[in-house]
C-alpha cells in the first residue's frame, strides 16, 4: 500500500507543481491585456505621484529629478529616448496614447510600467519580484498541506484495503471460511459485499465438491468389499486354472479401486483439516525406516537397494507422524516405481529446519512436468500404463501433507540420473506446536482420526 501512496502523491504534487509554474509562465503572454490592466492598477498611485514629480521638467531637469528618485530606488525611473519608444509592441504605444500609461511582462519575475509626460518623454518603471523563499516556502507549504489531507483522506482506505487484502491473502491459502470485514463508512464496503457474495460461492462450490468425493468414496468402499470377498470365494472354489487366473486378474482391479477411492479419502481429509496440524517429536531414524512402506522381499524382487544417508545432527524431528508417514511413504513408493535399482534418501540440518531429500537412478521428470506432477490426477506419459500404475494423487497428498507441516517441496534432477524430490521443513517446538493447534477450532476430526477411521 505504500508504494500506491507515494505514487499517487507524486502524481499529484507533480501535477500541482507544473500547474502553478505553467500559470506564472505562460499565462502573461498568453493574456497581456488583463496583466497590464492589473499592473496599471496596482502603480495607479505611483503613476499619479511621479507624474507630479516630472510634469514641467524638460532636457536636463528631467534627468536630474529621475537621479534623485533613483538613489533611493536604483534603476527603477528611466527615460526612454525616441528609439526605444519606437521599440516597444504596438499594444503598449497604443495604451501609451490612450491612457498616458501602459504596462508589459518580460516574464513571470519581471515587469515593466510606462509613464507619458506632457512633453512626449515616457519614463519606464521597471521592479523584478524577489520573493522566490517565500514563494518556494508557500509551495513546500501547499504540498505538505496536500500531502496531510491525502493521509487523513486514505488513512481509512488504507486500512481497509490493507485488511481485504490479508482475507484475499488467507482465502487463497485454503481458509474458505476468510470474510471481508464490513464497516458501516468504509469506501469499499460494496467490494468487500462483492468479494464476500464471490468467496461464498466458490466456497459452497468446493465444499460441495469435496462432499461429493468424500460421500462417493465412503459408499464405494462397502461394495468394494464385497466384491474382494466374493472373488476371494470364487477363485478358491475354481479348479479351470484360466479362470482362476481371470478373477485373479479382476481382484487386481478391485485392489487398484480400493487404493483409489483410499487415495481420495485421504485428499479429503487433507483438505478438510489442512489447518490442524498436531506436531509431535519422534526419532528420525527409525521413524522414517518404519515409514518407507517398502517391504524386503518386493525390494529384493524389484533389485532395488535403499541408500540410508540420515544426519547424526537429527536424531529428532518434530512432524505430524501420520500424515507425514503417509507423505514419506508415497515418496519412497514413487521413487521405487520408476528407479532402476538404486533409492537415496537423505536427511540433513538445513539452516533453521531440515530437509529431506528421496532420490532414484530412474528416468527422472522433464522439466516442463516438474511443477505439474503434484497436481491431483496428473500423470506423466509413462506412467498410464500398469507396468508404472498409479494414479496421480500420490505426490498432491505428499504436496498437501508438507504445506501442513509449514514447509515446501520441489522437484529438481537427481545425481543418480533420476528425479530428486527434496523437501524442507522449519524446526519447532512440539509442545508450543500442540498449544497453538488446540487454540484454533477443536469441533470436527483430527487427521490422526482421519487415518485410523479410513
């Protein structure tokens, strides 16, 4: 906002300051007549008394009596010889001959007036105004003035901007609950009605959304099973070993769609409490080893190998053990489904938090599918087959688990040849962590519930 401050107040005083010089400039040659008219009138007096002075005088006493005048005014009387008299603009020899008096500008500054006596000399009167300090201290004065009604006038606004600003800021975040303030007073009352009727709607539109998911992978979930179990029955009651291997083949199915609808659920509920982290403290080491979700003999049969390279420095981190056991877990199984033979993962102290890094020796992520891939339901090329499988929604619930947590995630190349997803987490405190979330809304399931429940 102030940027916008200043930048109006230039504007503005710039505007201002170009006016005023424009008038003083430009308008005694564009107006001479009104200029001369007022300058007449205001040397009416003067005129009058120097005529007094020097009607009478010719020749030498005419010169001596405008010396004396002068030694108190130097240079302002002098008499101007034929020549000059022939010089001077039509306009001005005309008042001269109606008037007996005229006037010009030589600019903003300088003024000349003209006396004709009654023997034809024409005596000039010539001031320059010299109050450039008062007159630069009345801009500074104007412009300071302009500059106070411009704060008493935006103060308000400012701060109303200021706070749709922040509902904008908390609203794009996730908050759909985030409402404009409304002041009785305020200038943007009827944008903050706006923006409160648009944040209602997309709200009811995403909360409807998630309903749908949510209620459409509950109600999957109970034929889902009776179909495993009555495959389950069917293939121990066949003998046709091309049959047995069809419903094998068919159970495999329902196993992909009962992770899938596993995967929404948990998307879901990531949404749904994505500001109710419950951070505890746990060992690094064997904490992410039991989270891996990789079991020997699928490493063994793959021929894949785990490279453990975890920093002594971080014996403890503090995380939210379900939801980041979930995150690690479709990270390592990412990583096992395109690596060639070979996993790194990598913890280590990262200034004021730490990072985590999992890595394979696989074909790694174009560059342009990089930022990609952690949208829901994305997939790259290779992996719409089943040899690779999944789903796209693997690496936007380990997106959704680490903006939890207050950290990032970003996809560069690996060493090894393959994709290197590198993560990095602030350290805190559990205990202060655990206060704070039981401080904002306590009403609806944690995720910790979340995940025993699925």
């Amino acid at each position: 906002m102030l940027p916008m401050l200043v930048r109006l107040y230039l504007t503005v005083a710039g505007l201002l300051l170009c006016s005023l010089l424009l008038v003083q400039q430009a308008f005694p040659h564009l107006f001479p007549e009104p200029y001369a008219q007022s300058a007449r009138q205001d040397f009416a007096g003067e005129l009058r008394l120097l005529r007094d002075r020097l009607d009478g005088a010719v020749g030498a006493e005419l010169v001596r009596r405008l010396d004396e005048l002068n030694r108190d005014l130097p240079e302002r009387y002098r008499l101007l010889d034929p020549a000059e008299v022939e010089a001077l603009s039509v306009s001005v020899r005309a008042q001269l001959g109606a008037d007996g008096s005229a006037g010009d500008h030589l600019g903003s500054d300088q003024h000349r007036v003209y006396l004709r006596l009654d023997h034809g000399q024409v005596v000039q009167i010539g001031y320059v105004e010299d109050d450039y300090p008062a007159r630069y201290l009345a801009y500074v004065t104007v412009l300071a003035l302009m500059l106070l009604a411009l704060l008493l006038w935006l103060q308000p606004l400012w701060g109303d901007l200021e706070r749709l600003r922040e509902v904008a800021e908390r609203f794009g975040d996730g908050d759909l609950e985030a409402r404009a303030p409304l002041r009785g007073g305020s200038s943007i009352r009827q944008l903050c009605v706006y923006f409160n009727n648009m944040a209602d709607q997309i709200g009811r539109l995403i909360q409807s959304q998630r309903d749908l998911v949510n209620a459409a992978s509950h109600e999957l979930r109970t034929p889902i099973t009776r179909l495993e179990f009555g495959l389950a029955n069917l293939s121990d009651s066949l003998d046709d070993r091309v049959a047995r291997a069809r419903v094998h083949a068919l159970r495999c199915d329902v196993e992909e769609l009962d992770l899938l609808v596993g995967e929404l659920l948990t998307l879901g509920m990531l949404e749904r409490n994505g500001a109710r982290a419950l951070l505890e403290q746990v060992e690094a080491g064997a904490f992410l080893r039991a989270s891996a979700g990789l079991a020997a003999e699928e490493l063994r049969t793959r021929g894949t190998a785990i490279d453990w390279l975890l920093s002594p420095a971080l014996a403890e981190i503090v995380v939210e053990p379900r939801s980041f056991a979930r995150a690690f877990s479709n990270l390592m199984r990412n990583a096992l489904r395109y690596a060639d033979g070979l996993i790194r993962v990598v913890l280590e102290p990262d200034g004021a938090g730490w990072r985590l890094i999992v890595e394979d020796d696989g074909v790694g992520i174009p560059v342009e599918d990089r930022d990609r891939v952690f949208e829901p339901f994305y997939r790259l090329d290779r992996s719409r087959d089943r040899a690779t499988g999944g789903f796209g929604l693997g690496l936007s619930i380990v997106r959704q688990v680490i903006d939890r947590h207050g950290g990032e995630i970003r996809v560069e190349a690996s060493n090894l040849g393959g994709a290197r997803f590198v993560i990095r987490l602030p350290e805190h405190r559990p205990g202060e962590l655990r206060a704070a979330a039981a401080e904002r809304d306590g009403d609806g399931e944690t995720l910790d519930q979340a995940f025993h429940l699925q």
